[in-house]
C-alpha cells in the first residue's frame, strides 16, 4: 500500500505553492469576504489526489503550524487549541485519501466519480464534524472565542440556548458548515488535480 510520491523538488514545490495558495484562499473567502466556511482544505484535497497521502498530510500540518503562529502574531498570545484543529485536517487527508488512492476508479464514469466524491466530502465531513466538535467544546470552556474565529460558533450558541448539552451542541452545529464546506473542498480540489494533471501531461 502506498503513502504518497517520494519526495523531490517538484513534489516540495506543489506542496509550498498549495500551502500559499490555502492560505491565500481562506484569507480572501473567510477574512475578506466573510463567507462563513473554512475554506482551508482545498489545495490539500488536490495534493491527495495528485501526489498522495504524505505530501497532503506534510502540506496540512503545515497549515496548521502557520495558522497557529499568525494568530500568536495576531492576538499576542498562544492558544494551545489553535494547533489542536490540524488533527481535522489529518482526519480529512486520512479519509480523502482511502478513496483517492485508487485513481482507476474515477476513469470508469462521470456517474461513478461523483458518487466517490460525494461519498470522500461525507467521510471527510463526519470526521471533521465529531473532532472540531469535541475541541469546540473545550475551546469554548476554557477561552474566550471571537465570532469570526470560528464560523460555527453562532451555530453552537443557538444550540445552546434551546437547552442541548454543551458537547451535543458544538458537535450539531459542525454539521451545517463542515458538510458544505467538505463538500465544496472536495469537488474543486479535484477539479484542481484533474486541470493541472492534464496540463502536466500535456508539457
């Protein structure tokens, strides 16, 4: 069973130029725009596609890493939960990857493809939802959260308010936005895998 491409410069340099491009994607749809998803896993989901498990993983704790410092430049001070949701991020390459390993299976059929998509953006969602879910629930305890920071925290608080367990109500409002955001990364990272592996093809 293979992990991923052994790593070269190319391989380095798909993964660096997909760290930029994330971190560029979430600044302009979630910061600039305030669109209230995530938007942090796209690139990452065309690295599993195009290059496999490691460098996809290498890329997503990358970006958990650089987040974590941004928000240390950002606030002053380090949050020991920011760094905890590159474990979403690891479940998410984890679960892309049990289907994107078999690349065959997407040649069979436009039909057949969307089904695996739909079925990576489910897998993938169910993990994020249950992990940022349980961090949620302790990040909330024990610090005090900014609306923009989280995009579910609106989400949870309604929850809240109608009487649901605190832990039941972080991880229901993770549905909501976990599933259309995992449902969005996954059909245009692979999108984004199929273009530039045509374009590589054709050089």
């Amino acid at each position: 069973m293979s992990y991923g491409t052994s790593f070269n410069y190319e391989t380095i340099l798909i993964c660096l130029v997909a760290e930029v491009l994330n971190l560029l994607t979430t600044f302009i749809f979630y910061q600039v725009l305030k669109i209230p998803l995530f938007f942090d896993t796209i690139f990452i989901v065309a690295v599993v596609f195009y290059l496999g498990f490691v460098p996809a993983i290498c890329v997503s704790i990358g970006y958990s890493l650089i987040n974590s410092f941004m928000w240390i430049c950002k606030t002053g001070f380090f949050d020991p939960f920011i760094p905890m949701y590159g474990l979403c991020g690891i479940l998410i390459v984890f679960s892309t990857w049990l289907f994107a390993k078999n690349k065959s299976d997407f040649r069979i059929s436009v039909s057949i493809t969307l089904l695996y998509l739909f079925l990576i953006a489910l897998t993938s969602s169910m993990c994020s939802i249950i992990s940022g879910g349980l961090i949620d629930y302790f990040h909330y305890k024990y610090y005090e959260v900014t609306d923009m920071m989280n995009p579910i925290k609106n989400f949870s608080e309604g929850f809240i308010i109608q009487h649901y367990p605190p832990i039941v109500s972080y991880i229901l409002a993770q549905i909501p936005v976990s599933f259309l955001d995992r449902l969005i990364a996954t059909f245009t990272g692979f999108g984004i895998y199929r273009s530039f592996d045509f374009f590589m093809k054709r050089r």
